[in-house]
C-alpha cells in the first residue's frame, strides 16, 4: 500500500506495478487539484519523468523545455543556459497524468479516502481508510510506503517543517508570457516565475513568516516588491500556502514501513529539487524493493538517499539562503555577470544539485 498519489507515490506504483506486485494507492484527494509548488521539474529527474511519461505524453498534457535561467535584481538581470533542458508542467497537471500512469500499471487507486491509522502486526499492516461519505475500512498489506509528504502514519513520526518559513504559490496570466525559469531575491524571501501549460505562468514563493505578516498575508503585496511590474488582475484564482518541510534522511519507525519524497527527506525547493527529489526518490523505491529481504532495501534506501543529498541538500541551502539576503546578491552580482557565459557560480551550484551536464 502506497500513502499518497503525488509524484513519489505514482512513481513507487509504476515501478512496483511493472514488476508484477500487487499495488493499492490511497489517496486523499481528488485529482485534478492545484498545489504549492514551483511546478519547475529539475532536469536531475528528467530522466525519470520521461520512464513514466514520455516525451509526447507530456508535451500532449501541455508540458514544455525550458533550458534558460534568468536571476533578476532591480533591472538589471543575468542569464544562463542549463546543459539540460527541464519540464514545466503544473501540478494539477502533472499529479493527474502521474496517478493515471499509476493506474495503467495494474495499480488499484483508492481516491479520495483518508488513513486514520496503520496498525502494525507481526506479519501485515492493517491500515484503517475512510472512504468519502465517512465508512471506514480496513485493509491489509505486507509493505506500506509513506509518500503523503509527511510520514505522519509512520510510527518515527512526521517530517519537521521549517521554524518561521512558508511557501506561497499562485498562477498569473503575465502579458507577454515568461521566458525561461525567472528568481528574484528579497529580504528574508525569494521567488521562481515559469510558464506552464496554457499560457499560465506559475508564481512560487518562500519567505519567513514575519516577512508575509508584515504584508497582512497579502501574497499580492509581497510579490508585488519581488517584482514591481506584477499587478494583482494577473492573477487566476487565490493564493495558497504551507510550511516548508526541512530534514535530513528520516529512516522508517517499523520492518514493513518505507518512507519517500518529503517524508523522507526534504531539501529547500530551489530549483525544482523537491518536485526531483520526490520522482528519484518513488522511482528508486520502485526498481529495488525486494518482498523477501525488507531490511536490506530499508538499508539501500537510506545509503542511496544520504548519498543523493551529500551535496544537494547542502548546495540548495546555500543557494536559499543567499537569495534571502539582496546585499549578498548585489554584492555577488558582477561574479554572477561572467557567470552569465561561462557558467561560474550558477554552474556549480548545478553541479552540486544533480543535474547533468547534458
């Protein structure tokens, strides 16, 4: 049984699923549904993405490459061009094509229900679900993976989120449309605008609490001193936000139990890291879960995540946390000016990411 339909849980089911085991998705919500996300995919996870959606799959839903990444400070801007081009799809888009490749692996996908509980027996797990209109059942399954973004039914308990941070997440239609993976820095705050499907274009913010207190909770105001060409009437729809989960490997509380995506880890949504993380993360779990020997993939697991976040996690911090300081920027900005042809700075940081050199 898989916890969570997103990316990591679609990804787990296909990859459980193509190798013929007996896969049940539970899943809280009804799909299509918008989510707090940058909606950029890391071109670290392209390859991964294209195993589960092809090319003209995706490009079909409305996906599309973009390979140029633009850093703004005031008017002035630097660019750079990725080795790598990455996907752009939304998560309203891309969860929903995600859960259907799930469901054409042989996946039985339970959709909308809620876990209340696992309970954990010395052979199975005895997962208590409530279905929409309330009945509650309980099902049983040799192996749970949590990849509800939190491992909250795991009994080493949720994954922390950040002290003092929250993400914030809007589509705007921007006259024009956006060209490229655009970020700007701000005080105690920083910013992605990209172009999705539909000639939307996806908004995505994290700042400290006391940053969004002093604009009222207002995502319009805020976004309006990132970027003082933004109007509110380009927005579509309302604002939504969360906490930003932050941890290192979280390893699983029980021998049946297997945590993924954030439940497992999270590193700072720079990037499209987290949207990566999660597919790598579900595709792994997928390839290399052996029935017969539970502890062993537990171990591989955690040897293939502490690796993977040696250097991402650190260089995603660094890159946060510098984009949260405007001076450090400016200060920065005639490096990053060279860096504009010859990749420099933002190509260590791409390096450091994961990302392929082609």
């Amino acid at each position: 049984m898989i916890i969570g339909g997103g990316p990591a849980g679609a990804a787990a089911g296909v990859g459980l699923a193509r190798r013929g085991l007996g896969v049940v998705i539970v899943e809280g919500k009804t799909f299509p549904r918008a989510k707090v996300c940058g909606e950029f995919v890391s071109p670290a996870a392209t390859g991964v993405l294209e195993s589960l959606l092809p090319p003209a799959a995706l490009r079909e839903a409305g996906a599309r490459t973009v390979g140029r990444f633009v850093l703004e400070e005031g008017e002035r801007e630097v660019w750079w061009e990725m080795p790598a081009r990455a996907w752009v799809l939304s998560r309203r888009t891309l969860d929903d094509r995600l859960l259907g490749a799930a469901r054409g692996a042989g996946c039985e996908v339970v959709q909308p229900a809620t876990v209340r509980a696992v309970r954990w027996g010395p052979r199975v797990a005895r997962v208590d679900i409530a279905r929409a209109g309330g009945a509650v059942e309980t099902l049983e399954a040799d192996v749970v993976v949590h990849a509800d973004g939190s491992g909250r039914h795991d009994s080493a308990g949720p994954t922390p989120v950040r002290a003092g941070v929250l993400g914030l997440k809007a589509h705007l239609r921007v006259p024009g449309g956006v060209a490229g993976l655009r970020m700007r820095s701000a005080a105690r705050a920083y910013g992605g605008l990209v172009g999705v499907e539909g000639g939307a274009a996806t908004a995505a913010l994290v700042a400290r609490r006391d940053v969004v207190a002093r604009h009222g909770g207002d995502g319009d105001a805020l976004l309006g001193e990132m970027w003082p060409a933004y109007r509110p009437e380009w927005r579509e729809g309302g604002w939504m936000w969360c906490g930003v989960a932050g941890s290192g490997y979280i390893g699983p509380g029980n021998e049946r139990s297997f945590r993924i995506g954030n439940a497992a880890a999270a590193v700072e949504p720079v990037g499209g890291e987290g949207i990566g993380l999660a597919l790598w993360s579900g595709a792994l779990l997928g390839e290399i879960l052996d029935p017969g020997d539970l502890a062993g993939t537990q171990r591989a697991v955690a040897r293939a995540y502490r690796s993977r976040l040696r250097t991402r996690g650190a260089a995603c911090r660094v890159a946060a946390e510098c984009l949260m300081r405007p001076r450090l920027m400016r200060g920065l900005w005639p490096l990053l000016g060279v860096s504009a042809v010859r990749g420099g700075v933002l190509g260590a940081f791409y390096a450091l990411s994961g990302k392929p050199a082609a």
